[in-house]
C-alpha cells in the first residue's frame, strides 16, 4: 500500500482513535498497516505488535497463549490453520466469546490489492440484555425468545455482508474506471457487438481508425457507425466470428487514405455459445508502406544484379556501333539514301543507351531533393510537356485545386513522374479518349496528382505488379516497366504511395500521393551580401535579385557588421570563409546578438566533413556551392522560418 505522509497519517490516526470500534488493516504479507487505540485497549497487546509492520501470527499467538480462544490442544496447528485462513482474504463476520467473558463480533472485508481491514465490536451489553429479557420473559415462549435472538445476529451478520458488498461495489467500479482510461489511451479501436452487429461496448476510439465517424457508436449497427466502405469490407470477418473463429481483416480505407487491420475475438458464454464478438481495429498504414517499399526495393535490386552484366557488353557494344556510324556519316560522296540509314542506326542506338541508362538507374536509388516551389509554374510547365507529348486524338485537361502558391517538393522528381503517368494513359488509349490530371490536397492531408485515362484498364494482373520493376502490358513490349515503377519512388521517397484502380465508367486511374507542405517565400526585402569573390558575388545578386530583393554588397566582416545594424536590411547572405580572416560564423554571431530577428545564410564551398562547417551548420542553415537559384531560395525560406 502506498506510505501516507506523516501530517496526513497523524490525523488519520487521530481519527481513527475517536471511533468506539476496534480497527486493524493488515497487509497482503499479513503485516499491520494501521490500527487505532481501542484496537490494542481491547486487545490488551503489547506495543510492537501495534506498530506498523506488527505481525498477525505474532498477535494470535499472543491471544491464544492467553485463553482468548479457549483451551487448545495444539497452539501451532491452530495458528497456522488461522493464518491460511487470512490468507485466503474473504469477507467475513463472526461472534465470539473471550477468556475475559466479554463477546465481540469480528467483521473483515478484503482489500483490492491484498490483506483486509477488520472492524471489533464489544457486544458483551447486547448479549447480557439477551440473557436477561431470557430470564425475565417468562410469559413468552422458548421458541419467540430463541427466534428474536437469532433475528438479531442475523441482522448483525446481515450488515456486515452489506458493508462487504458495498466495499466489493466500489472496488469493482475503481477497476472499470481504469479500464476504461486504460481502453482510451491504447492508439487503437476496441469495441464489443452483439450477434446482431449492434455495439455495446466501445472506447471512443473509432474516429482515429475511420476518421470523420462519431466515437458515441453504442447502439448502433456496425453498418452505421462504419460507413458502407468499411463495413462491406470486414462483413466477411464478423460472420466468421459469429461461427466461432478469430479472424484478422487487413484493408484499404480508400475515402481516408490508410490501411486498417480489424481482429475479431469470439465472445463465448459458459454455454459454449457464441454471443458477439470483441474487435481490435489499428491503423497499420505505415507498416503496409514499409512493407510495400521492402518488397519493391527487393524487386529493383534482384533485377540489378540479374541485368548488371547484360547492360556493360550492350553498352560496349552500342559504343563501338555508334563509333562506325559516325565514321560512316563522315565520308565524302555518301548518297543521300546511305545518310538516312545511318541516321537510322544512330536513333536504334541512342535507343538502346536509353534502355540502357534504365536499367542503370536500377541499383541506384534516386535522392529526393525537396525545395521552395512555386507551383502554378511548376504546372504550367509540366502541362507544356505533357501537351507536347499528345497526340490531336486525345483531349488532355489538367485541374488544380491547390491553393498554397508555393509548396515544399522535388519538382524535378514530381514531373518526371508525373509525365510518366501521363505517357502510359496515353499509350492506353487505342483510338480518341480523354486524359484528365487533377492535383488537390485530400482530407488525409496528402498532395494527390491523380490522371485519369478512358482506355481499356488494368488488368487484375497490373492491379497486382504494375509497380514492379520490368513490369508492363503493352502487347508489342515497347515499354520498359520503369515508369510506374520511377513514379512509386517518387512517391515513397516524399513519404508517401501511390494508388491504382479502375474507373467504373471505364479506364484507369493512378493516384500519387506526398505529405501536403504548403511554405512562403521569402518577401522581398534588402539582402546583405557578403562573399570576397567578385564572379560568385556577380551570380547570387542576379539570384537574389530575381526573388525581388534589393541588395547590399561587401566583401570583408568589419565592413559588414556595420551595414547590417542599418534598419532596411533585412536578409543577410554570406560567404562561410571571408578574406582578411574573417568568417561568416564570427559575422552571424555578432549580428545575432544584436539583432536576434535577421535571418542568416551561410555559403560555403568547404565540405561537409570539415570542423568549421560543421560548427557553422550547428547554429545556421547552410548552402554548399555550387548551387542554384532554387536551392537559394529554399535555403532563405529555411533560414526565415527557422
């Protein structure tokens, strides 16, 4: 039991002592926790045996050696049945006489972590004036006297079994309360349904499984309080459970975006009937990626090892073919027929280096290089391409219901695989047909880029393996099985998946989907610019100058700590390794202490590893040369944000 602070365990006591009853709390080991004076006065014990810590054992021994339990043949057997019999911990309520002649009645009640606590009445009055309305009564029966008696004890012993029931009610609703806090802190849906799929049990949990569902689902149908997706997909598993199995229904939540994993358990009664069912329901959507990513980095791998060799002798072979041809297109008098075959060979074999460098990328896993996007011209300039690329015959239409103006991405990455989808929608389409592009943010918070195609579909089997490395369906094989494949890093590299399926009105639709990072760019503002290398200087004003930002220049750190402290600026870019000794660290913590809110970019063309990068890349954010006007620009939102 936990130790009561010594204030707080002198009132106790205190009050304890008021009361007219005897009072003892033993614990668990039968060692006493508390007890209150009439307890030892009544007892006549010593004061050891009182104390806290005081023996049970010990105590009998006292009473028994003394009479109190009347003549006894065997004092050990006696203790030690007495103390099996504590041990056991239940309620109990009896009368007894002691060698001092006086009667008490004994009432225990268990404790819910062990040992009792056990109330001491002095009865002795009572039972005298039992005797004497006996001896004086002569006028009522032996039969009304005896039963009057034994309708007294009755109503003593009565309620003390109401105090242990009431003491049992409380027990048993602490345990439930816990229960049911533990229930709502588990990040999981735990609910009972009857055989009829109603629930009667719930956590609340179920909006973190199914969002946008209500948590107050008791009473409800499964139906109901699921939704029709959700219920037509674990149907199958309650009816299994109803006959008595256990079974784990693992599926994709397509309206929310996840994966979940329901297990049913049977809810037997003592008649071996099958009466509900208890469901378990977690979101299991990161280990369902984790092992889609296992599986498809698998794939990509085993293909690199099996191609490896094929493609260093086809490329030693393309080199040597396209070494010839350009001898060939340069010899005098070629008729003009000759130059067309060998223009022929040279885009077989620029062909053939493309499949090449295909199969390259294989056993190497391209980095993502997330940056500041301004990404309606991000679009534009993909719809461009994609316009490019199809054919009068087929309506292209992309729609964007984004409404940040600048998002955190690989743009790069994102239009290659973008395109990619866009050039198998094509491929798709035998005759006129429509491909649709639509970009929007679902509720799950993702960035989706969902085209949509009104081709022939996918097949079952490219349901199953289409992003498999080398997988494709066109009939003529023309296709290298990279794209969907390229598209699926694209989108685990971002954090997140992409999704196939077939339109009901015919044709496919294939869904990217990266976390949603909505940033703004930096407001133009006046930079300081301090870099002593007049070239390097030259290309990051015309930089920072296209962002809209006015600009200071300098190339040394006494000169710029002096015009940073001048209240326009507001940005400073500097060089990590400055001339006359001076560095950009050195000028970044003088500024910060004298203006905390200007934002700091180091550049740097030292590397990674060196001591004084990293001291620097510790307190600021750091660009390393060479770098571009998009990584600039990122770098400064970073420093901006940071």
């Amino acid at each position: 039991m936990t130790r009561m602070s010594a204030t707080h365990e002198s009132l106790t006591q205190a009050g304890l002592n008021l009361i007219k009853q005897a009072i003892s709390i033993y614990d668990q080991d039968l060692r006493l926790v508390l007890a209150n004076l009439q307890f030892q006065r009544m007892f006549d014990l010593p004061n050891a045996l009182v104390e806290p810590g005081g023996s049970f054992e010990q105590t009998l021994r006292v009473l028994a050696e003394r009479g109190d339990y009347g003549e006894l043949d065997d004092v050990d057997s006696f203790l030690a049945e007495r103390v099996a019999q504590a041990k056991a911990f239940e309620p109990h309520y009896f009368e007894r006489t002691r060698a001092n002649g006086t009667t008490i009645s004994v009432e225990g009640s268990p404790l819910q972590d062990g040992g009792w606590v056990a109330v001491y009445s002095d009865i002795t009055e009572l039972k005298t004036q039992e005797a004497l309305l006996r001896s004086r009564s002569a006028d009522l029966s032996e039969e009304l006297i005896s039963r009057s008696e034994e309708l007294a004890r009755a109503n003593r012993t009565l309620t003390a079994t109401v105090t242990a029931l009431e003491e049992a009610k409380h027990q048993l609703l602490a345990s439930q309360a816990r229960l049911n806090l533990t229930n709502s802190m588990i990040p999981a849906h735990i609910a009972r349904v009857n055989r009829e799929g109603i629930y009667t049990y719930t956590n609340h949990k179920l909006n973190s499984i199914v969002p946008g569902r209500s948590n107050d689902i008791v009473g409800m149908h499964m139906s109901q309080a699921l939704g029709a997706e959700v219920y037509d997909r674990i149907k199958d598993g309650f009816a299994a459970t109803l006959r008595g199995e256990a079974p784990v229904v693992e599926f994709e939540h397509k309206e929310a975006g996840r994966h979940n994993r329901v297990a049913f358990t049977p809810d037997i009664n003592d008649a071996g009937e099958v009466v509900g069912a208890y469901l378990l329901s977690a979101n299991v959507t990161e280990q369902v990626r984790a092992r889609q990513a296992l599986a498809h980095t698998r794939r990509r791998e085993l293909a690199a090892q099996l191609t490896s060799g094929l493609a260093h002798d086809f490329g030693n072979l393309l080199t040597i073919i396209l070494g010839e041809q350009d001898r060939l297109a340069r010899l005098e008098g070629m008729p003009k027929e000759a130059l067309q075959y060998i223009e022929t060979i040279k885009s077989a074999a620029r062909r053939g280096g493309d499949l090449i460098g295909g199969l390259g990328e294989l056993d190497a896993q391209r980095s993502i290089n997330i940056r500041l996007t301004e990404f309606v011209g991000f679009l534009k300039q993909t719809t461009l391409l994609a316009k490019a690329a199809t054919p009068e015959r087929i309506a292209l239409t992309v729609t964007n219901k984004v409404d940040a103006s600048h998002l955190m991405i690989d743009a790069g990455f994102a239009q290659d695989a973008l395109l990619n989808l866009v050039l198998n929608a094509i491929d798709a389409i035998a005759g006129e047909g429509t491909v649709t592009v639509t970009v929007s943010v679902d509720a799950a918070g993702f960035l989706t880029f969902c085209v949509e195609d009104t081709g022939s579909g996918f097949s079952q089997d490219a349901l199953s393996n289409a992003l498999a490395p080398f997988f494709t369906s066109k009939s003529d094989r023309a296709g290298r099985g990279l794209g969907l494949s390229t598209t699926f890093d694209f989108a685990r590299s971002s954090g997140g998946t992409v999704r196939l399926a077939n339109r009901p009105e015919g044709g496919a639709k294939v869904c990217i989907l990266i976390p949603y990072q909505p940033a703004k760019p930096v407001v133009p503002g006046v930079v300081l610019l301090v870099e002593d290398n007049v070239d390097i200087r030259q290309t990051v004003r015309d930089y920072l100058q296209r962002m809209g930002h006015a600009v200071i220049e300098t190339d040394n750190v006494n000169e710029a700590r002096k015009l940073a402290l001048v209240g326009e600026v507001t940005f400073v870019v500097t060089d990590l390794m400055l001339k006359d000794g001076g560095t950009g660290f050195e000028l970044a913590e003088h500024l910060h202490d004298r203006r905390p809110d200007l934002p700091v970019l180091i550049i740097t063309g030292l590397p990674s590893n060196d001591p004084q990068y990293k001291v620097a890349a510790r307190r600021y954010p750091v660009l390393h040369k060479p770098f571009e006007f998009d990584a600039l620009a990122t770098k400064m939102n970073e420093a901006t944000h940071r």
